[in-house]
C-alpha cells in the first residue's frame, strides 16, 4: 500500500478524473450478492467493471454496506471476499482480498436452469428499473 492509498478512507469517492487501478478493468453486467455479518445479512448488487484485483458495484444503501463482505457471482460461480476501496451513493468500488474455491459443480436438468436463468434474469431487469428510476 503506498502512502497515497494510506491516506484514502473507505468512505470518501476517490477524485473526479483520478484512476488508481492496479489493473485494467473489463466492461461487466453481472447479478451478485454480497453477504456479511457472518452470512445473515445480504444484499443484490449489479457487477460492473470486474477486473483480477477489483469490480465496480451498484447496490442500494452504499452506505451501510460494511468495509469488508463476501461477494458472489452467479453467472460465474465466483465467490470472494472483498474491501471496499470508496463508496458513492448506490456505488461501491472494492478491491478483492482473497478468491474462495468455486462450488463443486451441480447437474441440472435443462429445463430447469432454463427455468431459473430466467428468473434470474427478470429479477435483475426489476433492479435495473429500480436502480435508474
């Protein structure tokens, strides 16, 4: 960590224009959820701009996301824990801390992950609209 990045909070949006990216980040629109309190506590996020070391998050109520949770995306069946680098209203951009090995593999009918791609991709249309409007 450099002093520059010693000196950021959490809390605060880093500077209009400054980009202190370790890494270039890919473009992403992804369904996520992160969890914390010990996994009684989640909430639904969109992933965008995902990188190696970091993403950049949509959820609502930023601010009373913790510092530190776990994130999982679905699509991808990565999970990982992650800090948060600033934060921005519905905004979060985090850094990821540690990589958690990906679930063994679960076999399902066509149909029904038809049925649940679907869903899923409804549910993630409803929070669009609820994040835009």
């Amino acid at each position: 960590m450099t002093e520059q990045d010693a000196g950021q909070r959490p809390e605060q949006a880093p500077e209009q224009g400054a980009d202190r990216r370790k890494t270039t980040r890919e473009p992403s629109y992804l369904g996520g959820r992160l969890t914390f309190s010990q996994q009684r506590l989640s909430a639904d996020c969109i992933v965008r701009d995902r990188s190696d070391t970091g993403a950049l998050l949509f959820v609502d109520g930023a601010a009373r996301v913790p510092d530190s949770f776990d994130l999982a995306i679905a699509k991808t069946g990565e999970t990982c824990r992650v800090r948060t680098r600033w934060r921005r209203d519905t905004a979060l951009g985090v850094e990821i801390v540690t990589r958690h090995a990906p679930p063994p593999a679960r076999s399902e009918f066509p149909e029904e992950r038809l049925r649940r791609l679907k869903a899923e991709n409804e549910r993630l249309k409803r929070r669009l609209q609820d994040l835009e409007g």
